[in-house]
C-alpha cells in the first residue's frame, strides 16, 4: 500500500493563481477568474496561504496536472491539503 511521501509533487512547477471577481463575498459564475500570481505551485500556494480565511474560496490554482494528488485546476480545500503535505516533504 502506497504511502503519501511515495507520491511525489513538483512544487516547482510553473502554476498560476487566480481570483474569482466576486459580490457580497461569493464568487460571480457570469465573470471569468483573472491572474494574480504566476510562479511555481510553491508560490502560489505560499501567496494562497497568506490571504484571509475568509476570502480563500474566491481564489484556485491553475497548474499542468500531477496524478493522482495534483488537478489542473485546485480547489481552494485542495491547496489547504497540498500545503499540509508541503510540510512532511
């Protein structure tokens, strides 16, 4: 049985963040999401990482797929799990 550490996940890949435009706090679904940060996925998620609770839903990560754990396109919960396993790697 595999173990997470045997997954392995390119924090330097090229990844960009985005934002969702937004209205009383929740995502507009009629607006596209526009770029705020583009580096690897350690920047973005570290950039992720650093924005209020409360406004994390509006953003995602776009990067180049890593199966199984890494998607084109991350949730915000996805890179809240990413960012805990950043920390046993």
């Amino acid at each position: 049985m595999g173990d997470v550490r045997d997954s392995k996940v390119d924090f330097g890949a090229l990844a960009v963040l985005h934002k969702w435009p937004s209205l009383a706090n929740q995502r507009r679904p009629d607006r596209e999401p526009y770029q705020v940060l583009e580096g690897t996925l350690d920047d973005c998620i570290s950039a992720f990482m650093q924005k209020p609770v409360t406004t994390r839903h509006l953003y995602e990560i776009r990067t180049g797929a890593q199966p199984p754990l890494v998607t084109e396109i991350l949730s915000p919960e996805h890179v809240i799990e990413l960012s805990r396993l950043r920390e046993f790697l």
